[in-house]
C-alpha cells in the first residue's frame, strides 16, 4: 500500500511539474500549445541519453533536459509570434504529430518504440537518491521551487506582461511590450520546465517510449491544467490530482470492467471538460472574481 | 522643427483600392489639444495607427522632435513617449484595476525590471496618483472586467495618465460618458494640457470637441480638408454638412 | 506506375478527406465556431453506418441512420455546448476545449460500445480491378470521387443561389444584412451545423467500407479537416475541399519516397508550413495581425 501511494505521489508530483509549465503558456501568456508532451518527451529522452552515456546525475540531466526542451521549443515560439487562436492551436498539433513521428522514427537517440531500456539508477551530487522514497522527496523539491518561480515571475512585471499580452496584445504592445520577446521568453521557460518534470519521468521509470509522449498526452495536461484553473498557482496542481486518482478510485468502482477503465477515465475528464466550459470556464480553481 | 513634438508629413496609406489615408500633414504641439474631426471612415483611426506604428505607411513620414520614426516597431514608438487609447478600449481584462496600470509602466520586457527597489516604489507612487486622479482607488483591487462602463473608460485613461507620456492620442475617449464623468473627463484633460502634454483626440461630440480643442484638423475621405481654430472649422458650413452626411 | 497508383489512392483519401474538411469551413465559416467534434461527427456517422450493417440491414438505411446521428450531433453541439458558452463568455479556447472535451467523451463511449480495434463493413465495391494492367483500381474509387464532386457541386449551388444560402454566407460577416432579410441568425447557424455534419456522412460511410473506423478516428479526422481549413484559408469552403484533396494526394504520394511511416506527418509538416509562411491559406485573407 505505502509503495502504491509513493508511486502515486510520485507521478502526481510530476505531472504537477508539467501542469504547472504548461499553466505557465496557456493561463498566463494565453499560448494554447497542445504539443507539450512534445517537450515533456525531448527532456526525457535527453535526461535518458545523458544517463546512460555519461553520468546518471540528476541535476545535469535536469540542465541537459531543460536546456534540449527549451531550445527545441523555438519550434513553437515562432508559430506564436505569427499567428494567434486557432491557427496557433493547428500548429501546435501539427508540431504535436511531426514530433511523434520523429519520436517514434529516431531509433538511434529514442529508440524508436522500443524506447530507451535500461535508464540506470538515479544519483544526486554523488548519493543515490533511487529509493522510492528518496526519489520523491527530490521531485517534491523540484516541484516546489517549480512554484516559487512561477509565483514571483508572475507576480512581478514578466507575468503582467505576460497577462497583458494575454488580455490585449495590440494594447500590450501600445504600453511598450516587446511582445514578441515576452513570448518567446515564456514559451522558452514553460518548455524548459517540461523538460525537466521528463527527466524526472524518466529516471523514475527507468525505460521512456513514445507512448507517453503522443497527442493523448498533451491532452491528458491541459485537461489537467484547464478542469484545474488557469493562471493560478494552485489550479493545476488541483487538476493532476483529479485526473491522476480518477483511474484508481474507478477501479474500485465494481461494475466497472477493469479493460474499461481507461476508456470510462476519458468519458468523465471529456465530459467534464465541457461542462466545466459551460458553467465554470475558470476551472474548479479559478475565482470568477478578481484574484488571479 | 525639433520644438514639434509629433509631426505628421505626407502621410499616405492605401488598402487595396481604398484610400485609407492621403498625404496627410499634421503638427501638435505642446500644451495644444488637436481634435481630428470627420464622418465615419474618414481616416482618423488610421492615421492614429500610422503614427503608432501599427500600420506601415506607404509614403509620408511620422516624426518625433524631429527624428523619423518610420519603421520602428509600436512597442518602440511607445516608449518615445507617445500613449493612445482604444475605440474598444482594450483593458487588460482578466487584471485588476490597479495591474492593469501598472503594466503599462514596465516597458522592460524581460523577466524583471531594471532599477530595483526604489524604481519599484516610484512606478508603484505613479500608479496609486493616476488611480487617485481618475477616481478609481476603491476599485483598485477589482478586475478590469468587472467595472462599469464610465470606470472602465477612466481605467484606460489611468494607464496612459501613469506613463507620463508626452503624447496622447485618445480614440473617442468621451462617447457613452454620462454628463457627470463627462465633466471629470474634461477637467483630467484640461490639467494634463497645462502640464505640457500635448494631445490629440478623436472625438464625434462637438460639445467636447469646442469645449477642449484649441485647433481642429477635419479629415474626409483619407484627406485634410481644413486645419484651424474650432470656430473657423465648425462654422464652415461646407464643412459642416460633409460632417452630417448631407448629399454633396 | 507505382506514381499514377498512388495518385489515384490519393485521389480517393482526398475525396473524402475534401469533403469533410468542406463541412468543417462551412461551420466555421458561417458561426465562426473552431467545430474540433467534427471528428466526432464522423466517427458517429461511421459507426452507426457499420452498425446498421453488421445487423443485416441494407446499406441505405446504415447511410440515413448515419446521416440521422451526424445532423443530431452537429445540431446537439450547437444548441447545447456551444450556444450556452457564447452567451456568457464565448472566448475562443472555452469553446475549443469544449468542443475538445465532447470528442474525448465520444471516441470512449465509441470504445467502450465497440471496442478499440478495427472495424470494416465488406462490401463487393472495394474489390479492386486491374484497369490496365499493374494499375488496380476498386469500383469505389468512382463512387467516393462521384459522390464528392456531386455533393460539393449541390452544396457551392445551395450557397450561392438560394436566400438561405446567401444567408449563411453573410452569417459572419454582416449580421445587418440578415435582420435585413429577415433570416434568423440561429436558424441559419442550426443550419450551418446541419449541413456541415451532413457532409462528414459520405466520407465516414466511404472509410468503414474500404481502410475500416476506429474509435481514434475521430482525432484524426479533426486533425485533417482542421489542417485542410487553416491550409486552404479558414471559412473558404473552395479552400478547405481543394486542400483536402491536396493533403489526401500528399499522404499518398509521400510513400513512394519515404517509409510509410512519415506520411501521416507529411500532411502536418504542409500544415505548419502554411500556417508559418502563409497563414492566410490558398483562397483566404490574411488575418494574422
């Protein structure tokens, strides 16, 4: 039981990483990107590749994914600075599906849809910190400073930038936002964060494919993002956890054949999804009043 | 030359057939309040968004002190010191009152601003003035959105106030204001011109307009037809009725 | 001959893929609406037709049931998730995620009624023929291309030459005119749906009897009638079939070059292409900045 919870809080932590990056381009810079897992998947894949070539440390795997995921997310900068709404949302799916393909053709740095086997164990600074327990003390941190960052750039002038340019580009730019720069900057970190939540994805799995990378996935985050609540710190958060114990409190559920579960997961986050777009676009977390 | 704050020379911009804007000079300067008057169409609002940089021109050129700001981006030319505000407004919506102000007083588009502390405090002084001068302190928390209309107006009036800017450029700043923020309206203008900001607004009420314009530029059809005191211009009666639409 | 094979398979695909995507550029075109559960739309009309058919009924009737559940979905849509988001908010992703969350939900009621696999309705028409020899070609080849060319043809007359028509086009652009004309806007975006979801029926029939449905179809099909708008010009219903048929074409042609795997991204990479260098699409205005 406690290596069940453990697992489920380690997912939940970092997934929460990933909600939180993502909040960080659809609530506060109005970037609706449903090609995260895009980057989710090049920090895994980059983290794995650094591991099992040169050291399996986590913070210069954290750098390495970071740094791979924030620089290929230029790929989705530059769609965003040239169009807007839904032609922007058509280009992150076509980003979304080229990049599955090239996931799932690369074998030499993916390994294809084999995957990457064999992930070694994973180190910090010398001590090993692979026990379950241990691991997720580690990504609890990392999600925790996570939010500190997000907190203070976004209630400082980056994040009101960001929400101006959110609310009224043309006013934004009018008030002497760099519109473009600002973006940029914001599709740079939210990605870079992803990156990082899939070095730890990967190093807690032990073997990445590109099944957890694919358009489902993208999906299953903003769903997570929006049921929780947009530009807020705590909406997302909210939305992983629904999500996450939604499969394991159904498979209580009796009546509910185990082969189905996935599909009847997808049925209630689907539906909810539109329901809460009719009655609570805010999201369960969002405040139909003032704060953000 | 460089004593004009903003000049407009030649300007010319057409959209496919359409001659939006035609060669077009205009001078304001400092303590002067310019009204640009004509018929819907005329070309007011393009020429707000040619001196903005929104819109590139064809040919003429914008100047500022007497330095071209042709091709600089509108975020560029914003910071020059020119200020505008919108037909629709365009608030921040999502942001509260007292947010939406303040982000109109970080230009420094990186991940902080440049200054530190006591920079802070004094964009912070700025935006708690604006807020007192345009009455909306006790709705300083509220989100823009929320606001009534009249407040709303007056929120995209405290943003520009804030700036310090230099140049205003109003789109219809006054219409749908009831008689009583009318007067405030007039009044937070008139205090701004004494302080030596120089502006030029876009304005359908003729009351406004005689009551704040010292000149008036009269745009039809993309074109200056007159430029000159209000009495000379309102009294114009060939004027007068290409206002009203009459048949020419 | 491999080349002209491939075209004419391309050909096909892009007949079907025209179509829908048509419909879709109708419903955006005329309500704006970014309709993503058009893939639903689909995949419902697909299933109900292969429903009808695995219970011995003839084809007609699985193609009116199909057409029965595409319009009631289409019209469902607009009356019960889209109209009640515009009235208080109607910001572009509220209705895109909507609209998202109904395609989600779908697709697993599809899952969880059909199951996940492939499912092919067999019929006598996909049998394919040497025409002349090393060239094959099925007898449904004739009927997707002919069915599409009718329908489009009957749709383009609908638009230009009757008031409704007129009325639709006109729904976007210039809500004066209507009231002019005394047409009611939601009557004619009730109809705009309608007759959008009407158009994905002949496409979802044609696929459960040749390549088979899948639940996850429907993600697909969204993905192609969304990358056929925005490359032919977002609401040109000219556009969105011509680009349809070009990324019908495109997929199959890709094969001849590269690994089969790559031709479903190579509709995608003409996708971002456009959007990056020209948004405006093929027939569209620009309408980026």
């Amino acid at each position: 039981m406690i290596a069940y919870l453990t697992n489920l809080a380690t997912l939940a932590t970092i997934f929460g990483i990933l909600a939180a990056s993502l909040n960080l381009l659809i609530g506060y810079a109005g970037i609706f990107s449903i090609a995260h897992a895009v980057f989710f998947g090049l920090g895994a894949y980059a983290g794995a590749q650094l591991a099992m070539l040169l050291v399996p440390d986590l913070l210069l795997a954290c750098l390495a994914g970071g740094l791979v995921a924030g620089a290929l997310s230029l790929c989705l900068a530059l769609p965003a600075l040239r169009v807007r709404g839904e032609y922007f949302v058509a280009a992150s799916l076509g980003l979304q599906m080229m990049a599955v393909t090239v996931f799932s053709e690369a074998h030499a740095v993916t390994g294809g849809h084999g995957g990457l086997v064999g992930i070694p164990l994973a180190s910090l600074l010398g001590f090993d910190i692979s026990a379950p327990a241990t691991f997720l003390m580690v990504c609890l941190v990392v999600l925790a400073l996570m939010l500190l960052v997000i907190r203070l750039l976004m209630r400082g002038s980056f994040g009101r930038g960001l929400m101006a340019i959110r609310d009224s580009e043309s006013a934004a730019e009018a008030f002497g936002k760099n519109v473009a720069r600002l973006k940029t900057l914001a599709v740079v970190l939210g990605c870079a964060m992803a990156g990082v939540a899939g070095v730890l994805f990967a190093f807690y799995m032990a073997f990445v494919n590109v099944e957890s990378f694919t358009l489902e996935q993208s999906i299953l985050v903003m769903a997570m993002v929006i049921i929780g609540g947009t530009a807020t710190l705590i909406g997302p958060l909210v939305g992983v956890l629904l999500l996450l114990l939604l499969p394991a409190g159904l498979s209580f559920l009796p009546f509910i054949p185990p082969t189905e579960i996935g599909s009847v997961q997808q049925l209630i986050y689907g539906l909810a999804m539109a329901l809460l777009m009719i009655f609570r676009p805010a999201g369960l977390a969002g405040q139909s009043t003032g704060q953000r | 030359m460089s004593a004009i704050p903003l000049s407009v020379r030649g300007l010319d911009k057409h959209f496919g057939g359409l001659a939006a804007v035609q060669r077009v000079d205009l001078d304001l300067r400092p303590g002067v309040t310019t009204a640009l008057v004509g018929p819907n169409g005329a070309g007011k609002t393009t020429l707000f968004n040619l001196i903005t940089g929104n819109i590139v021109a064809d040919s003429g050129d914008v100047l500022l002190d007497g330095a071209s700001v042709r091709g600089l981006r509108p975020y560029e030319i914003a910071r020059r010191g020119v200020a505008r505000s919108f037909q629709d407004l365009r608030l921040f919506g999502r942001m509260s009152v007292r947010d939406n102000v303040l982000a109109a007083l970080e230009p420094a588009s990186w991940l902080w601003q440049p200054g530190g502390g006591g920079a802070r405090r004094a964009r912070e002084k700025a935006v708690e003035a604006a807020l007192e001068r345009t009455g909306l302190t006790a709705q300083a928390d509220a989100r823009a959105m929320d606001l009534a209309y009249a407040e709303r107006k007056f929120l995209s009036l405290a943003r520009i106030l804030a700036t310090g800017a230099r140049i205003w450029l109003l789109d219809e700043p006054a219409s749908g204001l009831d008689p009583n923020s009318r007067a405030r309206f007039v009044n937070l203008v008139r205090q701004a011109v004494s302080e030596g900001v120089t502006i030029c607004l876009i304005e359908h009420n003729l009351d406004i307009v005689t009551e704040l314009a010292d000149r008036i530029a009269f745009l039809d059809r993309g074109a200056k037809l007159a430029e000159g005191e209000p009495q000379e211009i309102l009294s114009n009666p060939q004027l007068i009725s290409i206002y009203f639409g009459e048949p020419r | 001959m491999l080349f002209l094979q491939l075209l004419l398979s391309g050909i096909q695909t892009g007949a079907i893929y025209a179509l829908t995507a048509a419909g879709f550029a109708l419903i955006f075109g005329a309500t704006r609406i970014f309709h993503v559960a058009h893939g639903a739309t689909f995949a419902l009309a697909g299933y109900a037709f292969l429903a009808c058919s695995q219970a011995g009924l003839p084809w007609f009737v699985g193609c009116l049931a199909a057409l029965l559940i595409a319009v009631g979905f289409g019209l469902a849509m607009d009356a019960f998730i889209y109209r009640p988001i515009q009235r208080h908010e109607g910001s572009f992703f509220t209705v895109f995620v909507a609209a998202f969350g109904m395609t989600i939900a779908v697709q697993s009621l599809i899952e969880i009624g059909f199951g996940r696999g492939f499912a092919v309705v067999d019929t006598p028409l996909t049998m394919a023929r040497a025409v002349v020899p090393g060239l094959y070609l099925a007898d449904i080849f004739w009927v997707a291309t002919g069915v599409a060319l009718v329908l489009f043809i009957l749709v383009t007359l609908f638009l230009e030459r009757t008031r409704a028509g007129i009325g639709l086009r006109a729904l976007s652009e210039n809500p004066e005119l209507l009231r002019a004309y005394g047409l009611s806007s939601r009557r004619l975006s009730a109809l705009a749906f309608g007759l959008g979801s009407a158009l994905a029926v002949p496409g979802a029939v044609l696929t459960a009897a040749t390549s088979g449905l899948q639940p996850a179809i429907s993600a697909q099909v969204m993905l192609i009638s969304l990358a056929a708008a925005v490359v032919g010009g977002i609401g040109s219903l000219r556009g969105a079939a011509l680009a349809g048929l070009l990324l019908g074409v495109v997929e199959n042609l890709v094969i001849s070059a590269v690994d089969t795997q790559w031709s479903s991204a190579a509709g995608f990479v003409v996708l971002f292409a456009f959007i990056l260098f020209r948004p405006s699409g093929l027939f569209g205005q620009a309408v980026t900045r």
